[in-house]
C-alpha cells in the first residue's frame, strides 16, 4: 500500500487526522491551516488512505491559492494520487487539474513555473502532459534561468516516454538550438544531459565542434561531458584517442570533483604509462590539498588499486604518497604506509626508511595524545623495509632503541622484537646493538619488553667485556638483595627504599633505617658499579631498578627469564674467561640473585606466590650452574640460537608464499588473436595512443583480459526454487557481492493460460534488507521472465531469504494462486576471506572481543592435520600456526586460525584436538568475535560441515 513520494514530510503518528477535520481546514482561509491540512492528507495518502472525497475540496479550495508552499504540496499531492483507474485510462476529474498545470507554466512569478515544469518531470500519464506541450516548450525561452533549466528536464522526460518521440519529435533539434545560444551552465548541462540521452550522436557533434572551450565551461557540465566520454569509448574502443587527450585536458580544471573524475575515467580507459602517470599525479595532488579526512582515505583507496595494476608507475611516486603522513588521523597514516611498503624498491628504499625515520623522531617531540600509536605503526613499517632489505637496518636501528622504554608496550614491542631480528640477520650489527642495549636496559619499563631484551642479551654477548657488562647490568637493574628483610613488627620490607641505588664503593654495609611511616628496618646496600657506564649509573642513581620493581609487583615469569639468561652469562663467561675465580665470583652472584626469588616467591610479602613453572625453571638454573654437562652447555648455548633462526626461515618462508599467492596467474589462450604491434600503420597517431595499443597488446599476451571466473561455479550458484511439477517454475542465480546480494530469477510459466499480476514476494531473517518493491508482471503462456532482486546486506551473520509467487489466472480473476519457494541460505562463506596478523595481534584480540562460540569436536577422521585442514577449507580460514609448529605426531594439535570479513570484522579460531586411545579425536573449537553474529555462524558452520560431509 506505501507509495513512492519526493519529499519526506514530518507527521506525528500518535494524531491521527480525520477527513472531516482536513476539509474544513482546507475550506478556510487561514494559510497556516491549509499547509498543515495539505501535509496531512499527503501522510493519509502514502500510509494507504485513499480519501477521495478530498480531491473536489482540494480542487476548489487549495487550487487557486498563491502561497508557493500551497502549491508545493498540492503538486506532491497530485503525484501521489492514483491518476488512472484499474484498467489504465486516466481518470475523467483528472481534466481538471490540467488547466491549472497550463496557467502555472503560464504564471508570472518564475518559482510557480519552475516547481510545476519539476512535477511534470514525475508524470507518465501521456493524456495530461500532451495538452501542455506548447506551454513547455514555451518556458525554454524563459528571461529566467531556473525556468529554463526545468524546461529542458520536462522535456527530455517527456521524450522519454513510451509515446515521447511522437509527442514531440523534434525535442533533440530544440534542444540542440538551446544549447547552442544558452548561457547559464546549469542549463546547458541539463541540454547536454538531454542530448546525451536521447540523442547521443547531437552531444558527440557538440562536444566536438567546442572542444577547445570545454575548460570553460562549469563543473556540472564537465562531468556529463565525462560520463558520455566513458559511455561513447565502451561502444566505440577505436574513438579512445581522441576522448583521452579531451580527458587530460579537464584535469587542469578547477572543480576538484572533475579532476577526481578524469583521473578515473583515465583509468578506466587507458593503460599507456603516460595517462595512469597522469591519472596517479592527480590523485596525489588531491590528497595533499583536500582537508576532509573521507576524501583522502578515497583517493587513498584509488591509489591502492592502482598499486595493484600498475606497480612499476606508482614505484616512482612512493615518496610523493609518504608526504600524506603529515594528516594527524591514523585511519589515513595507516593506509598511506600499506600502500608505501608495497611500492619500496631498491632504488627508493633508502629515501623510504629515511622519511620513515624522521616521522619517527617527530613523535618523540610532539604532543599529540596519539604519537605511541602512530610511532608503533612507523616502527612495524621499519620493520618490514629491513626485512626486504637487510642493508637500511643500520640506518634506524640505533634511532629505534631509543624508544625501549616507550610508554607505548605495543611501540616498545615492536622495538625489541626488531632489534632481535636485525641482530640475527645482521651480523655486523652485532657489537653495537649488544653495547646500546646494555646502555639503554634500564629504561625499559614493560615486563614483555624486558623479556625479551634479556633473551638478546643473555644470546648475544660473546665477547668477555660485553658477558661482564651483561651481569653487571643485571645485578645492577635488580637491586639490593635479598629483596626483603623482616622488620621487628614481623613485616616484609624491601631493603631499597631508604638508601641511594648506587653506591661507589664495593664495601657492604649494614645499618638500621627509620621508615617513612615510623618503623625501623635494615637496609643494606652493596653494588659494584666499575663495569657500568655513567650513563647507567646516572639513570640508576634517579629511579629504582626496572628488574627489581617488576618482581616486585609479583612478575615471577621475568624472573625466571632474568635466571635463565644469568645461566647463559655464566655459561659463556666460563668458556671466555681463563680466571676460575672470576667465573666463581660471577656464578655465586647469579645463585644468590635466583635463590632470593624463590625465596621470595615463597614468601608471604607478596599475595601471590611465585607459579609452578617459574619456579621449576629457575630452579634448573641453580642446577645447572652447580652441575653442567657438555650436552646442557650445547643445547643452552646453540640449540636456542638454531631454533630462533629457524623461526626466522620459516617466517621467510610464509612471508615469500603469501606474496606469490597475491601475484596474479594468467595465461592467454592457444587460439587468441596476436597483433603485431610494429607491423601497424602508426598513422595520424598520437604517442599515447601507441602507448595504449603497446599495453592492450602484452595484457591481452599475458591473459590479463581472460575472465577467470569457472562456468562450473555459475552452476553451482543456481538454486531451484519450485517444484517441477508446479504450475510456474523458478529458480535462482545469486550473486554475492561485498554489501549486497543480487538475486536473478527466472520464472517460467508452464501453463497454457495467461498468468496476470505475477508478483515475486521475498522477505528476509536476519541482516538482510530487500531494497526494491516487488512489481508485477503478466505472462503469456509457456513464456519465461527475469527478474532481479537487490537484498542489502549489514553484517557477517547467516541470513536467510523465503518468499513465494502470487499470481491471477486469465480465467479466475478474483482468485490468486500462491505459490511458496524454497528458502535461500546466506552462506557465511561468502563474506570472509583468509587474512593474516601477526602472534601479538592475534593474543589482543584474544583476549578483548567478548563472544565466544565454543563447538566440542565431532568427528571420524582419526588423523589430526586432516581434521585440521578440513576446518581450514571449510571456512574459508588461514592457519596462522607455522608448519613447523604441527610437524611430528605426537597425539595433540593446536592451531589458531584467522579470517577477515568484508565488514572489517575478524574472526579468530583456535583448534585444540587430542587423539584418544581408541583414535577417535576430541577437544574443542573456540571461536571468537567482536560481534555475536559471526561467532554464532562460524560455529553452525563448523558444527555441520566439521564430521566431514559436503
């Protein structure tokens, strides 16, 4: 019952108007009323009312009122009421409104005229508008510009009309005069439009003859002229040279929406190097001086596709598109650098990791309450430029350390885990990473960070001075010990908070100490400060310990790294230095620093008391220094390293897989045609048009033309909607697209009657929304109709679409037939593709998205890397899990995998699965979302598909 209208009109629902009440209304002479009544009725007439016995009141009341509101809404109203009756013939009162319409386009005040030459734009009924023709053609000769302007719309949609070209034939020649003489560009573009549309060979000829004007002439105008260029070169490819000249011409228009639109009808066009350079400079410009943040991220997204197609242009503009880092939003900062880190090449490499390295430097200095998280995305983008090029690595290494001790634990994350990257694959690098490391340890306030920086020093000191320094630091970071001592109270008190960190002496002294809050205690303080820099003791000597006041907060974890690279140290100071006593002294330090840990773990200080493993693992450490064999030693001192880099390897290793699976494979067929291009006439033709035909020629010798959809997955999509025995067949081919499903249904009729008001009725269950009403359609007897159907789509959760067929036989009018169709699944697959984050990422949003679908295993495979390749395939899924990590058989598997949908969402998956004795596979599969919808889907997913079936 809802009917389409042109202007929303605010009514309250909760008052409901009478007919009675609007009559009156309209019958007075308050203006105020009249509006108020008019704006009723239109409401009553769009929810389904049809008050006819309005139309006589509104006729000679509402009629000759000259309020232009008034009028408005009485042209809305007109629109909106039913003009024929139900066998088509427009109805007889309809006469009556004619010789109003012919006194508006007749009407002195310019606004009248041009309202109503924009209602007759919306009128199909041929028996009203035909009267009126001489009155429209008239008002294009209008002094006024907005007359004219509407004129020229009315006519073209009377043109338009399925009589048009009878009404009035010579509309084009009319408007091709008008064009010709008129002078507002409002109005020549809507004569241009017209052209365009109906006759498309008056707007070439035009365009043609002014060409050398068209930089004149308004936005408006220029970018119809861009849409018939694009529309006259996909019919007529052999006109390309001439529109694409005409094209890079409009790009020193003024209008930054008619640049943005040649660079992309360029694109779209041409693939010469010439006009994709052109195309590219553009886009580039506008991002510099656009200010609105959603036009940088498009033209952004514009810049990408054209890294995708023509990366060998846009290498040499990598440096151009960086200068975007300079917008404060890190939605643009972030896109800019993906775009960038696919573009650096060994001859721009340098100029990058420079450029980088300055935005780098500039957040150390600015304020800006984003700065951790822009130096975090610069820092991973250093990273992956070392990574391809292992020579930068020098250039920003020691610039990166600084930020150890960041704020930011993701920045300073980063950080350490580049630098344990560089100092692997950079040997020489070696000595002054280790040296920096040492000097700059004890800012490092993050208990990740200092794992981590504990295991590159506890690996990478070789050397005698730097094995020394690395224990120094260490003790120096962790402090007095022991870490506690009972006061007289019986309380445990740390024994570094009354005296100095650093004492420059090597003599141990103990004394009592009056505490802040009256109590006595006693503080000792014995620290050897000959092998620490200055720079470490003037830190040391402003701030307590980083080591010392993690474990301290209960980080029993860091403390059985910091014995487990104390063990390494010592290890390899035994092979480096040739004085027992040295290595003695050394060892007796490192027992005493692990044994106060467990001491004070063991301890009623703290509210938690120190976990098992930590405590198993330091406690290995004591016994290994007291006892070490030659195998410990190897696997202590190589085996770690062998691991580390094999990690690397296959990182390396996933990393070149993953870009040749992007790379695109195509291959020309057998039969194709071969053009030779240097046995062409080059005649009269321009160098981008030889351009353009040298690219055509390798694209289509490459296969890039080649469609590579399979005709056997079409098939696949095509679902049976009906029986074959029912009276209409149907059946449907969807097309999922990112935001919206297209249904194509063919319905056939295999009756020997005439099927009348056929209507297709879909609804929807779930994020789904039918964009368009369903119309009506007659068929003839065993003849077939397309029809198509938009479903909007919101989110990654399963929809599903029902509907059914209702139509009227020829011989039983007042009888409708229904018929019900089979549903429609929305298969989750269609929205997510495998995508990939990195092992910190992924723990993140582990632990941050809050729904979670837990789907118990249930299956008859007995192996466990089938099993998990079977999920993989099944959900369109990638393993994040190195190969590595699954080699061998032991009887339990776990994996994470990872899925990005088309909506931004992701969705992560963690396989657990043990094999039982009876070989039968058990366990769980976890998924987890930031919303509930693809939790729930994956999991009935799984569910159905995890036993094996299709």
């Amino acid at each position: 019952m809802e009917k389409s209208c042109t202007l929303l009109v605010h009514f309250d629902k909760g008052t409901p108007a009478l007919a009675n009440e609007i009559r009156e209304a309209l019958e007075g002479n308050d203006v105020a009323a009249k509006i108020d009544a008019m704006k009723k009725a239109i409401m009553l007439l769009l929810n389904g009312d049809t008050i006819p016995q309005l139309f006589i009141t509104i006729i000679r009341y509402v009629l000759p009122s000259e309020d232009h509101t008034v009028q408005k809404l009485l042209l809305l109203y007109l629109e909106i009421i039913d003009k024929t009756d139900s066998k088509g013939k427009v109805l007889p009162e309809m006469i009556l409104i004619c010789q109003n319409l012919r006194n508006n386009l007749q009407h002195p005040n310019e606004y009248i005229r041009g309202v109503t030459l924009r209602f007759l734009c919306r009128l199909n009924e041929t028996e009203i508008i035909e009267p009126l023709i001489p009155s429209i053609l008239s008002n294009l000769e209008h002094r006024h510009p907005f007359v004219r302007r509407n004129a020229v719309l009315a006519v073209m949609s009377l043109y338009k009309l399925p009589q048009g070209e009878l009404l009035l034939d010579s509309a084009p020649e009319i408007i091709d005069k008008l064009l010709s003489t008129e002078q507002d560009n409002s109005t020549k573009r809507n004569a241009f439009l017209m052209l365009f549309n109906c006759a498309q060979d008056r707007a070439i000829n035009y365009l043609l003859t002014h060409i050398d004007r068209i930089n004149d002439w308004g936005e408006q105008l220029q970018m119809v002229v861009l849409e018939l260029i694009r529309k006259v070169c996909r019919t007529n490819k052999d006109e390309k040279g001439k529109y694409i000249k005409l094209i890079i011409s409009l790009l020193n228009a003024p209008s930054t929406a008619v640049i943005y639109e040649c660079a992309g009808t360029l694109v779209s066009l041409s693939s010469a190097p010439t006009a994709i350079r052109a195309a590219a400079t553009t886009y580039w410009q506008l991002l510099l001086s656009q200010s609105d943040n959603n036009v940088k991220l498009i033209v952004l997204d514009r810049l990408n596709e054209l890294k995708s197609s023509y990366r060998e242009i846009m290498v040499e503009m990598v440096l151009d598109i960086l200068r975007a880092l300079s917008s404060p939003n890190l939605d643009i900062r972030r896109k800019t650098l993906d775009i960038a880190l696919e573009l650096i090449a060994p001859r721009n490499i340098g100029e990058v990791v420079m450029m980088l390295k300055k935005e780098v430097v500039k957040t150390q200095g600015g304020e800006h309450e984003k700065n951790g998280e822009y130096r975090q995305m610069l820092v991973q983008a250093i990273h992956a430029c070392a990574i391809k090029f292992p020579e930068v690595a020098s250039t920003v290494v020691h610039v990166l350390m600084d930020f150890l001790g960041d704020t930011n634990v993701a920045s300073a994350m980063d950080v350490v885990v580049f630098v344990r990257e560089i100092i692997e694959t950079n040997p020489k690098l070696r000595v002054s990473i280790v040296t920096r490391l040492l000097d700059t340890f004890y800012q490092i306030r993050a208990a990740r960070v200092c794992s981590c920086a504990l295991w590159i020093i506890g690996e990478y000191c070789l050397s005698l001075a730097e094995v020394e320094s690395g224990i120094a630091t260490i003790k120096q970071c962790v402090g007095d010990l022991p870490f506690y001592t009972l006061n007289e109270e019986g309380e445990g008190e740390d024994t570094s908070k009354s005296a100095p960190l650093v004492s420059l002496t090597n003599v141990s002294s103990r004394r009592p100490a009056v505490l802040a809050d009256g109590t006595y205690a006693t503080q000792s303080a014995a620290v050897e400060t000959a092998l620490l820099p200055p720079t470490l003791v003037q830190g040391l000597q402003s701030s307590t310990g980083n080591l010392r006041s993690l474990i301290l907060s209960g980080d029993f974890f860091l403390g059985a790294v910091i014995a487990c690279t104390l063990t390494k140290l010592i290890l390899r100071l035994e092979e480096v230095q040739t004085s027992k006593v040295e290595v003695n002294k050394a060892t007796t330090q490192a027992l005493l620093i692990m044994v106060s840990i467990l001491q004070l773990g063991q301890s009623s200080v703290l509210p938690h008391p120190i976990d098992n493993d930590s405590h198993d693992r330091i406690v290995l450490c004591i016994r290994l220094l007291c006892n070490t064999g030659d195998e410990i030693r190897k696997i202590w001192l190589q085996s770690c390293r062998q691991s580390f880099v094999k990690m690397l390897s296959d990182k390396q290793c996933r990393e070149t897989e993953e870009i040749k699976a992007k790379a695109q494979i195509s291959n020309a067929q057998p039969d194709d045609l071969i053009d030779f291009y240097h046995l062409k006439s080059r005649k009269g033709m321009s160098q981008l048009e030889l351009e353009d035909e040298v690219q055509d020629d390798l694209k289509r010798a490459t296969g890039e033309f080649t469609k590579d959809a399979d005709d056997a997955n079409k098939l696949n999509r095509i679902l049976q909607l009906t029986g074959f025995s029912d009276p209409v067949y149907a059946e449907a081919y969807v097309t999922v697209n990112h935001y919206d499903i297209v249904l194509d249904v063919t319905v056939i009729n295999r009756t020997k009657e005439t099927l009348q008001n056929l209507c297709l009725e879909l609804a929807t269950m779930g994020d789904l929304k039918l964009v368009e009403r369903p119309q009506n359609y007659t068929l003839a007897p065993e003849s077939s109709k397309q029809i198509k159907a938009n479903i909007k789509v919101s989110s990654t959760e399963t929809g599903v679409i029902f509907g059914n067929i209702v139509y009227e036989t020829s011989s039983n009018v007042l009888e409708r037939t229904v018929i019900v169709l089979n549903d429609i699944h929305i298969d989750i697959m269609d929205y997510i593709s495998p995508a990939s984050c990195a092992d910190v990422a992924f723990r993140t949003m582990w632990a941050e998205f809050e729904w979670e679908n837990k789907v118990a295993v249930n299956t008859v495979m007995q192996d466990e890397r089938e099993f998990l390749n079977h999920i993989i395939k099944c959900t369109n899924m990638k393993c994040l899990t190195p190969p590595s990590a699954l080699e061998g058989d032991c009887g339990f598997l776990a994996a994470n995998l990872y899925a990005k949908s088309v909506f931004g969402e992701d969705a992560l998956v963690n396989i657990s699965v043990e094999k039982q004795a009876d070989d039968k596979l058990s366990g769980y599969i976890r998924i987890r979302s930031k919303t509930q919808g693809i939790a729930l889907s994956l999991g009935d997913k799984i569910t159905l598909k995890q036993k094996g079936g299709a």
